[in-house]
C-alpha cells in the first residue's frame, strides 16, 4: 500500500531535497527499507550497520511516536503518514 514519508530538513539533502516521499510498504520498517532503496544515500543516518534503526530518528504515525524497536513492525494503513524527527541534527553534518 502507499504511505507518505516526511523527511526533516537535515535527511531531505540525502533525498534530493524531497520534503516527503511515496513508498509501497505494509509496516514501519518497511516504508523505511522502501525510502532507502529509493534513496540509498539515507541508509547510514536511519539504520546502523548490523540493520537495526538509529536511536537519533524518532519515527511518529499520524503524530504519535514510535518506540523502539517493536514500532517496527507496526503495520499501516493505506494513506499512512510517516514522519521522521531528528533527535540530534548535528549528527549529519
């Protein structure tokens, strides 16, 4: 199904200054792995190394946080809004 993704300003240079983008994915880890493969150079500043999602990007369904880790699997709606918060911006510049 489609949802949207919401990038901060601080992601949207790794996504070619997308504000939001369109992804086809049933849950929350999903639509992440799905806005990566659109835009790889997003993969180091939303999941570590061993594939786990960094503790700096708080994900919100419809405005309500995600914990982590089980937020992951949270499945969606069709329609569904993601939107990422950067806890730290200083950590991508």
């Amino acid at each position: 199904m489609t949802v949207t993704v919401e990038l901060p300003l601080v992601l949207r240079r790794f996504a070619q200054q997308a504000r939001e983008v369109t992804v086809e994915a049933e849950d929350v880890d999903g639509a992440l792995r799905a806005l990566v493969q659109r835009h790889p150079s997003l993969q180091p500043h939303l999941f570590l190394a061993d594939g786990r999602r960094r503790q700096i990007v708080q994900v919100f369904v419809h405005g309500e946080p995600l914990p982590l880790p089980e937020g992951a699997v949270r499945p969606l709606h069709p329609g569904a809004r993601l939107q990422l918060v950067s806890t730290f911006a200083a950590s991508w510049a």
